[in-house]
C-alpha cells in the first residue's frame, strides 16, 4: 500500500524492514492444541480483549510513503478478517490430528504471504482438530516479543486468574579464583580475539564462504520449494539428566549436542560412507540480546526506554556442528557443542551481527542488507533456535493447552528446527524441502533417539 506519510505514522526498525524484503520475508508460525472443542466466538473475544488486540503492532497497517520508507499506520481491527475459520479436516486421509496440522502449516510455510491490505497476523481456528494456529509477520516481532504476547493472553489451569510463570532471573555470584586484574585482563583479551575471530567467519559466510553439499543442503531458490513438518518431542528430565553428566551444561548445550548426535545419524542412513570424519555443517542461531534472558512481562516490553523492549532485539551467530560416524559416545557431541557454545557465549558475536546488520541498512539500504543475509542462509545448511516457554500448564479463553509448537516460514536452507518447552516438555518443529529432505519424521526420530543414548550414556556415566 503506497500513500503519503503523515506525521502519526511510525517508521519501521531495520530489522523490521529487513524482513519485508523478498527474499527475507518471514511469517512466524505457532501452533496451539487445546484440549477441548474451540468456542469460536470466545476465542474472537479473548484476542480482541487481550493484548493481541490492544497493541499497537497488531492494530497497524503496513504502508510506504512517497520515497519507498515502510510505516505503521494505526488502523481499526476487524476480528473476523483475522480470525479464519476451518471446520472441516484439512486432510481426510490423515486420522493423526498432529500429522494433518503439520501438513497444513507445512503448506501455508510456502509462498503464502500475509495481505497488507489488514495488519499483518492472522489466526487460523482448525476447530475438527482442536488447533490454533497463529500466523504473525516477523517484521511485528521477534520470537521472545511474540510468545510473551502470547503468554499475556493466557492464565494457569490452577489459577484462572493468574499469569503464567516467567522464567525467573538467574542470579550469578563472581568468581575470584585468580587475582581479579589479572583475570580481568585475561577475560578481555580472550573476549576481543574470539570476537575477531568469529565475526570475520561471519563476514565470509556472508559473502562466498559455503558449507560442503550434503544430502540436507539448500540453496539459493529452496525457499520456494515444497515443505514437509514434523515434530521431534523431548522430556526436559531427560535432557536435565544428560546435562549433569558435564559440569555448568545448559539445555542449549544439550540441544546443540542432540543436533549434532542426529544429524550424524541421519547422513549415515542417507548417504553411508559418503561423507569424511569431520565434516562440518553450520548453524544459524538466534540469540536474544535484552538484558533479562526467556519470555519478559509484557509491560516491560511496551516501554519504550526498557532494556526489554518489544521488536527484533536479536543477533545472530554461527554454530557449526561436524560429522562423526555412529558408535561414537554420544556424550562426545555433547562435550564438543559445550566448548563451541562456551567460545561463542565469551564473544560479542552476537552484538556485533546485529550492529553489521544495522550499519549496512544505514549505508547500503534495505536490498543490499537482504541479499547479505540471503546469502548467509544459502552459505549454511541449518536455522536453528530455542524459545522457553511457560513453566506449567496454561489455558487460552478458558480452553487448556496441551501442546505449543514453532515454526517459520521457508528459507533458503533446506533445514530450520524451532524448540519450545511447556511444562516439562519440549517440542521441536523441523521444517524441510521435502525433495531434498523426504523423510523428517525419521530425522525426528533420529533427534529423539540421540537424546535417549545420551541418557543412557550420562547414566552409565554416573555409575561409573
């Protein structure tokens, strides 16, 4: 939509216009199963009422002024163009409920835009499978922006009138195992050489540095090709096992580690004896830079001068994992992602992709900034992220939710995994060009099964 600007529209952030572009266009997708039938006019009424239906981003329609700039123009919200309504199965020969969901999503994942002729989200009510599914432009947000919203939307099952449970901060005492200059001096140093390090592989992976051709690479044009989904599933007790087998792991650690463990299973069934020890295949990793880590309050996020504040607050790193032949010890990928992910963590990486990422919509504009980061995912060969969400089980309008799973639309790479956890699960959705990668429902597996043999390995560790 092109019109004049006025003086109440709002300009979008670089990182908003960024993913308008093209190439670069993401829809985020979230799906919710309940587990009761969907009163179709409630739900109307708990998004208008919620702060979905309030905030500012939902409430805007995207339009271009006279010089191509994008803005937010506030608008009056009309529940029933957002809310989409489908009363039939959207696949009668799949009985599964989850199956023909993912294959919707998989289909909508694909050349399916969101119209700029209304704010750009929609929320698709699958009511014969009890599922939501919330199509939200990622120009409005990012994942920690919009899950928040969400969250704020919902109420504990054993409290209706309370919020769900926030992550709580984590509270770090210092360390002063060595002299505190000398450390200090140590840690910068350490801090500043990592940080060259890391961000010129970053400037060359944007530019022409390329993985190695395996059997789940895309490239450039494999956005629009067709998409499977399936769903890995995991129990936060087992990967909590597992990441005491080695000191100071993290669940991130955990997930890096299952990665790396199934890919390797994977590729060994794909193409056996093809590939050579060691192979490595890079990562595109989310990181959240506000100041507070997990979902924040949603009134945090409305603040304009917060550290917590709504939109696009990410950066981005690479996290390169590398082929090992199955009958490996399966805690070796572990320790191996726990020392990539402990390097990273020590660098400004992250900040300094996102600062790149601004000083060249500055300089060079919107098109020149696509094509870099375009570029990026068709030189690697996986988008992976890691959102946690609420710490027990929560209701939408009343209706329980048994079930919060992730996705985005297609990029360039023929690989993107999106985890969530809810109440002492996690689920991660795994999204492929189903002519490169035909089966993810065994990939899945694989992820599941590198997971379990990591426990058993940590056990066995314990014993020992």
């Amino acid at each position: 939509m092109a019109c004049p600007g006025t003086f109440s529209d709002e300009p979008l952030s670089p990182a908003g216009r960024l993913f308008l572009q093209r190439k670069m266009d993401v829809v985020i997708h979230c799906i919710a199963r309940t587990k009761n039938p969907i009163d179709v006019d409630g739900a109307k009424a708990t998004i208008m009422s919620s702060p979905m239906g309030q905030h500012p981003r939902f409430c805007s329609l995207l339009v271009r002024d006279e010089n191509g700039f994008e803005h937010w123009r506030k608008t009056r919200l009309d529940v029933d163009r957002h809310v989409i309504v489908v009363k039939n199965r959207v696949n009668e020969d799949e009985e599964d409920d989850e199956v023909a969901v993912n294959r919707y999503v998989a289909d909508l994942s694909v050349s399916s835009p969101l119209s700029t002729d209304k704010p750009l989200w929609e929320v698709h009510l699958l009511t014969a499978h009890k599922h939501l599914v919330f199509r939200i432009h990622h120009s409005l947000g990012d994942g920690i922006s919009l899950m928040s919203m969400l969250m704020a939307s919902c109420r504990k099952v054993s409290d209706p009138d309370a919020l769900p449970t926030m992550v709580p901060e984590k509270t770090t005492e210092k360390r002063r195992d060595s002299p505190w200059l000398l450390g200090s001096m140590w840690g910068f140093l350490k801090m500043a050489w990592l940080t060259l390090v890391f961000v010129l592989e970053f400037l060359l992976r944007s530019l022409f540095v390329s993985d190695r051709k395996t059997a789940v690479s895309g490239g450039d044009g494999v956005e629009l090709w067709p998409r499977k989904l399936a769903t890995a599933k995991f129990l936060l007790d087992d990967m909590k096992e597992v990441k005491k087998a080695i000191p100071n792991t993290t669940i991130n650690d955990v997930l890096f580690g299952i990665v790396s463990c199934g890919l390797s299973r994977y590729l060994d069934h794909r193409t056996p004896n093809a590939l050579h020890e060691g192979l490595r295949m890079t990562g595109v990793a989310m990181v959240n830079l506000r100041a507070k880590p997990g979902l924040q309050e949603i009134s945090k996020l409305m603040k304009d001068d917060s550290e917590t504040r709504w939109g696009n607050r990410f950066g981005v790193i690479l996290l390169p994992v590398f082929y090992h032949k199955s009958g490996n010890d399966p805690l070796e990928y572990l320790k191996r992602a726990k020392v990539m992910v402990d390097r990273k963590k020590q660098s400004l990486e992250a900040y300094f992709s996102y600062w790149i990422g601004d000083l060249t919509m500055t300089l060079l504009g919107t098109k020149y900034a696509s094509l870099i980061n375009y570029k990026l995912l068709c030189n690697t060969t996986f988008t992976i992220s890691n959102v946690i969400g609420p710490l027990e089980d929560i209701a939408l309008s009343g209706n329980p939710i048994s079930s919060i799973k992730v996705s985005t639309s297609s990029l360039p790479q023929a690989l993107t995994m999106h985890m969530v956890s809810y109440a002492g699960k996690a689920e991660m959705q795994i999204l492929v060009a189903k002519d490169i990668i035909p089966d993810p429902e065994f990939l899945a597996k694989c992820f599941e099964d590198a997971l379990l043999e990591m426990k058993v390995a940590a056990k066995e560790a314990d014993k020992a």
